[in-house]
C-alpha cells in the first residue's frame, strides 16, 4: 500500500505531457466488472429493489450459482448450505481463523506469502509459521515439509496460484497436502481466489479433496471486480454454524448490490476469458524480455498476474531499488520484503494485470534505466 501511495503522489506531480507511470504494483485487474454484471446492478437499483440485508451467507440464488460452478468446472458436489458470501476474501478470513482457530493455535505456510495471513492471524492471538520455500519446491509447501513439523500446526494455508509467485499446486500434490491435513488434524485453509487465471495448469480445489478443509474463493480477480467487495467460501460441515454467527456479528451479510452482480458474472465469461487472455500476452511478453535485461531468476508464472523476481544479482535492497525504479523510470513495482521479511529484501513483484498499450513499455523503460544505472554492490 506504501508503494501504491507513493506512484499515486509520483503521477500527481507529473508535468502535463509526461510519460504516465507504470502501475505494475497493485494486485487488482486493470478493467472493471464484466458488463452483464453492471448491467444488472444497475437494472436491480433502477427497479427500486430495497437492496437491505440479505441471510449472513447470502442470496439463496447466488449460493446455488455457486453450486452450479463447482459441479460444473471441479465436478465436484457442494450443499447450498456450506456456501458462506463473503465480504471478499478478505472478510473471509477472518471468519475462517476465528472458526477454526483458537488464541494460540499455530497455522503454517509457505514463505513467501500474501502478508495479510500472517497480519490477521497475529491480530486474533494466532501464531504464524512461516514455512521458507523456494525454487527448488516452486515456492509452494511439499508433504515432505509438513512431516517433519513437530509439533504440528493447528492449520496450513495453502494458495494455488499463489501471491506473489504466481505458482501452483499440480492436482496430485494439492490432493496429497489435502489428505494428509485432514488425517493429522491440520486444518487446510486453501486460497483459491486466482482460479480462472492459469496459463496451462489444471486448477483443483480442495473441497475436492478433504471434507475439513475451508476454500477462500472471490469475485475480486478472475471476475475483476475489486472493489465490488464479494467473496466466499466452501465450508465443511463442523464450521458452518460457527461461521454464520460470526457473519452475522462481524458484518451481518455482504453487499446486497454485489450480490445480484456477482451472480450475474458467471454469465460474462466470454468478456471475463478474454481478460485472461490479455494478461497472458502481458505474461509472455514480460517473460520474454525481462531476462534480457538481468531479471534471470523468475518464479514459474503459473497463474495469477504476478513475477516473483530473484533480484539478488542487481541489488541487495529491493525496497531502494523500487523506490529509485518508480522515480527514475516512472514504473510502480513491489518490493518482496512483506511477502518474504527474511529474503524479500533480494525479490521483488511485478504485477502485469494493467492496459497490455501501458505494459508494453515496460522493457524498454527498464533497459533504458538499468543501463544507466550503477551496479549492485
């Protein structure tokens, strides 16, 4: 949020004409939500529909979507009933951690990691247990990590794709870290907000897997509706009275407007595909020629809109070299040091969900500066 404040301060003060800053740091898509789901949200107000609160876990019409969509894309059966609408991912989970959760619990995952997991979890008395991984595991947790945990952890999350790596768990290795949660009592917490967004790899879900775990999903990334505010979750059994009383307490239900929008998204996926489709020549392009210009250790960009880059080689502080990269060469990127606080400070994270016109510049912005610019060391 830092860097996002400072591009916003840098592009306020650009003189009239001047080349417009590059915003590859903030994790949202560049385009708004699909037409059809505007569309309805606007024919819902203009019918004077009351737009009050809905049940804490949402309109009955949009969890039976919700059900639909994972018979239809997992083949994997789900009750209305475990469905919980969410305030986004991010009203999610603390949902998720409270219900599973208690003060003390201690909950895993890999390193590096969406900061607001360890962030929340630290803020309701939980302990975060940061798992380092790397190339060698494609920076996601392995089976053979988890056993040789002792103690064992009261929960795992797990992100497939993952932020900031953009990588993910092949079917077979979200299947078996599934399986070996749910028998030893771990509780799987398992993000899966990027679906819809990989470049050749079979998304899984874990509700596929093991009836313990709690899926994160959200209409923020694949469907681009950010700041709509609407998520939800696949619950198992044991949590779903828990859940709802918090839901209720905590935000009584999620908008109603997205509601009736969200539900109308899963109608956009011809518009929704070919935003996919954008960030994969973004992708390609950026992959391409970031290599050519010494970003040589990059992260295997499965899915997501994000490249982890290994940086080591051009600096050892990333969060100075971001800073000197938005004020020489105007282009916005993210330091890894909240994704990573022991190694971050040799990562950093370029976003490539902007306008693909915008992105395009990005090579030769970088070559233009880095040549100008003294080495490492």
């Amino acid at each position: 949020m830092d860097v996002i404040a400072a591009a916003n301060a840098r592009a306020a003060a650009l003189p009239p004409g001047a080349p417009a800053i590059l915003r590859m740091e903030v994790g949202q898509p560049g385009t708004g939500a699909p037409r059809g789901a505007a569309e309805a949200a606007a024919r819902a107000l203009l019918a004077g529909e009351p737009m009050g609160y809905t049940e804490a876990f949402g309109r009955r019409s949009l969890r039976e979507r919700l059900v639909l969509h994972y018979a239809q894309r997992y083949g994997c059966p789900v009750a209305p009933g475990r469905i919980a609408v969410t305030v986004g991912a991010s009203g999610a989970f603390p949902l998720a951690f409270l219900a599973a959760f208690d003060p003390g619990d201690t909950v895993a995952m890999a390193a590096p990691y969406y900061p607001p997991y360890a962030n929340i979890l630290t803020a309701l008395g939980m302990r975060p247990q940061v798992l380092p991984c790397d190339a060698y595991t494609r920076f996601q947790p392995t089976v053979a990590m988890l056993e040789r945990l002792d103690p064992r952890p009261a929960g795992l999350i797990v992100a497939s794709p993952c932020n900031p790596a953009g990588t993910m768990l092949r079917p077979e290795e979200l299947r078996a870290i599934a399986l070996w949660c749910h028998q030893n009592g771990v509780r799987l917490i398992s993000d899966e907000i990027y679906h819809g967004l990989s470049y050749g790899m079979e998304e899984a879900t874990a509700a596929a897997f093991s009836e313990s775990a709690v899926v994160v999903n959200s209409f923020s990334k694949y469907f681009s509706m950010t700041g709509w505010r609407i998520g939800w979750m696949v619950l198992p059994e044991d949590l779903v009275r828990p859940v709802e009383c918090l839901a209720q307490n905590m935000f009584i239900s999620a908008p109603h407007v997205s509601q009736v929008a969200a539900e109308a998204a899963f109608d956009c996926t011809a518009e929704l595909d070919a935003n996919r489709d954008a960030y994969a020549r973004n992708r390609a392009a950026l992959l391409g020629a970031l290599p050519t210009l010494g970003f040589r250790r990059i992260a295997e960009a499965d899915g997501a809109f994000y490249l982890w880059c290994d940086v080591s080689n051009l600096t050892n502080d990333s969060v100075t070299f971001c800073a000197e990269m938005l004020a020489q060469a105007g282009i916005a990127a993210t330091p890894g040091v909240d994704f990573d606080p022991d190694r971050g400070h040799s990562f950093l994270r370029f976003s490539y969900c902007g306008p693909e016109a915008a992105l395009r510049e990005a090579p030769d912005r970088l070559a233009r500066w880095l040549a100008d610019r003294a080495p490492a060391g």
